[in-house]
C-alpha cells in the first residue's frame, strides 16, 4: 500500500512538473514574441526609445543583400543608426509585417524566423526573412542579433493574398491571430487561448445571460478545455477587419462553421505594445430567414 501511494505521489509530481514547464515555455515564448513585435510597432510610430529597449548593449544587425556577380553581400549595420533612422521624422509610416513566426527557446536563448512584408505608408516597398537572436537578461528578453534578408520579387503574402491588393498589412496578423485562437479551443490550449485576452475581455454567448468578463468565462470554459478532444471546434470561413485612423484598435466580423451550424462572431482587439489584444467577443447562432417563425415557436422567454 505505501509503494502504490509513493508511485502515485511520483505521478502527480511529474505530471506537476511537466505542466509547469509547459507553461513557462509557453510564456517565454509569448515574452519573446513580444519584444519583436514591440520593435515593429516602434519603427510605425518612430519611437527610438522604444525601438532601443528592445536591444541588449552589444546587439549586432546584418543585412544580406542580394547577389552581385553571382556572390551575396554582407552588410554590418548598427543598432544606434538603426534607433535614429527610425527616430528621425518621416513623412511616411514604416510598416515591417511579419507574415510568419518560427520561435524556438532553449533556456536563456532564442532563435525567431519572421517572412516579412515591408511597407511605406500603403506602399508595398519589398519582402525578405529576419533571424533574431535573443537572450533573458534580469530585465527580460532582449536582441542580441538580427539578420535580414531584402527582396521585391515575394509576390504573394503568407495568407495568398498579393501584397498590392491588401487593404491593410494588419490583416495579415490579426487573421493568424485569430485562428490561432479558435485551433487553441479545438486543441485545448487554454494558454494561447486565454492569454489573448486582455484584462477586461468580455465575452458574449449564445444564451442571453453569457456575458462572462475574463476570470469567470475562464472559470465557465476550463473543464472544457481539459477534455482530450478540447473545448470546441469553431472554424472561421470568412472575415472582415476594419482599424481606427491610428491602427491602434481594429474590430471585425466573422462567419464560423461550427457544431451549432453556422454562427456569426464579432469583435474588438488593441494594439498592444506591437501585439493585438482581445477586448469583446460576441458569439451570435445565426437563423435563416425562412426558419425564423418556427424558431419564435421554440424560444425560450
């Protein structure tokens, strides 16, 4: 009897253990994204101080051009240019998209690929790939390296859409964004899902009385979201975003197949310190117009 209850405390350890490391390696890695985003939001509004915190002290930047006569150049940059560059008044917004995030963490270190799509003002300007290298200083993650690729031939973003046809770059983040965050409740990551939220998320459903603020729709969701087939499987079929002047909140609205049937869900996001946040959710069960007088007989008052 005390050896099954000493492999049971054994189990329940380890199964501690490996959930708190699941966890810290799942924020590190929302940290990390963080701090890049954080330089791309400081090269939009050209702030240099902002831009500067991002880097440790000896952080070094490369550039690798395209070929002449056949041999790539290396070109070696530096950070406090870099930092003026973006600090000196231009008359258009410089606007880097990163089209797609591969984060990988060992420790301290980190190594992130980043396709991107670089834009002056609405001006698609030319596309390339960054490597960035970072460390966990006492004061958080910060650049050590970044090396960059320039090209004018990509043609085509990440979501298939040609870069001169889109209304707005934000889209591109917001639409991974945001099924990222529906294959996190299929999949029952409650991590991503819920740390997309900000503060003072709301969250509308379906019955009239679900309007949950962040800690109780966390408290209603958890035990979904602990089943082994997740929570629920939403899947968006078409989307629409739309941005204030200032790109600093966007709101859109979204057709979603799921096992309700069709469903329409609306929301509100924040630029956050270079990374959008969940203000609102509404979930709306939508009714063909043909089906509505049955659907009166069966509502509930």
């Amino acid at each position: 009897m005390m050896k099954l209850k000493f492999f049971i405390f054994i189990f329940f350890a380890a199964c501690h253990s490996a959930f708190a490391q699941a966890q810290q390696a799942s924020g590190n890695v929302m940290e990390v994204k963080k701090v890049i985003q954080q330089l791309f939001d400081a090269m939009r509004v050209g702030d240099s101080t902002m831009l500067r915190t991002c880097f440790a002290p000896s952080a070094l930047l490369f550039t690798v051009e395209e070929p002449r006569q056949g041999e790539y150049v290396v070109n070696k940059g530096s950070v406090t240019d870099f930092c003026r560059a973006v600090g000196t008044p231009h008359p258009e917004m410089w606007n880097e998209v990163p089209v797609s995030w591969t984060i990988k963490i060992d420790g301290g270190f980190s190594s992130v690929w980043t396709d991107y799509e670089f834009y002056l003002g609405k001006k698609y300007l030319h596309c390339g790939a960054n490597a960035f290298h970072l460390v966990k200083l006492k004061e958080g993650w910060k650049i050590i390296n970044i090396t960059d690729t320039r090209r004018t031939d990509c043609g085509q973003s990440g979501k298939g859409i040609s870069s001169t046809e889109k209304r707005n770059p934000f889209e591109v983040e917001i639409n991974k964004q945001m099924d990222e965050w529906h294959m996190a409740a299929a999949t029952g990551d409650e991590d991503f899902f819920f740390a997309l939220m900000d503060e003072d998320f709301y969250y509308l459903g379906t019955e009239k009385g679900e309007r949950w603020d962040k800690k109780s729709f966390y408290d209603f969701a958890i035990p979904y979201f602990k089943r082994k087939e997740g929570a629920w499987k939403f899947k968006a079929t078409s989307r629409q975003i739309y941005f204030t002047d200032d790109l600093s909140y966007a709101w859109f609205e979204e057709t979603l197949d799921t096992w309700m049937g069709v469903c329409r869900g609306t929301g509100v996001l924040k630029n956050d310190a270079g990374q959008w946040k969940l203000k609102h959710y509404n979930l709306c069960v939508t009714v063909n117009n043909d089906k509505i007088q049955d659907f009166i007989k069966i509502k509930p008052n």
